[in-house]
C-alpha cells in the first residue's frame, strides 16, 4: 500500500500538485455519525467562519454532525509535527482563496 501511496505522489508531483494536498484531501471518517469527508472539504464548508481555520487549526469538523475532533485522530497525519504542516497548509489554501477574492472568512 505504502508503494502504491508513493507512486500516487510522484504523480501529483508531475502535475503541480504535492503529497501535503493528497493527504488534505484523502478521505476521513467521523467517529460520532459515520460520515466520510476529506479535510479540505471540511475546512471549507464546516469550519467557514471560525477565525481558528485560517491560522492553522489542528483540528477537524464533520460538516454533518458538527463532530470537532483532532486531524491526528483520524490518521492522516503521523506526528505532532505532521498535522501542524498539514494543518497550516489547508489554512494557507483558504487563507489565499480570501485574499485573491476579497471575502471575509469570518463570513
């Protein structure tokens, strides 16, 4: 599997893109209600308006049931370390979203 993850980097790598967006967008499970749902998707539209998600939040909301719970949690990250990078870079992507459009992200 861990192969098959390496090849998929390399790949997205080629493409502009980085294995920080593979795991940002790899999909997590909420413990509480079941849902499955990536970490960007939640950023965008459960965490929208919470000052907390454009300065590098470590955390997670289920946009069903409103669940908060750590990204390390959920596996995506391996370290303390490696859910901060993973975490300031998801902010970074709507921190510059709001800047290149001109919206408050605190709604």
């Amino acid at each position: 599997m861990i192969r098959g993850i390496d090849m998929l980097s390399g790949c997205l790598e080629k493409l502009g893109g980085s294995p920080r967006l593979l795991k940002a967008t790899r999909t997590v499970r909420c413990s509480k209600c079941g849902f499955e749902f990536s970490l960007i998707y939640a950023r965008a539209v459960a965490c929208r308006g919470c000052p907390e998600a454009i300065i590098g939040c470590e955390y997670t909301r289920c946009p069903r049931c409103d669940n908060e719970f750590p990204i390390n949690q959920v596996g995506i990250a391996s370290s303390k370390k490696d859910t901060r990078v993973l975490a300031t870079y998801t902010s970074a992507i709507f921190s510059s979203y709001y800047n290149d459009f001109g919206e408050n992200p605190a709604r």
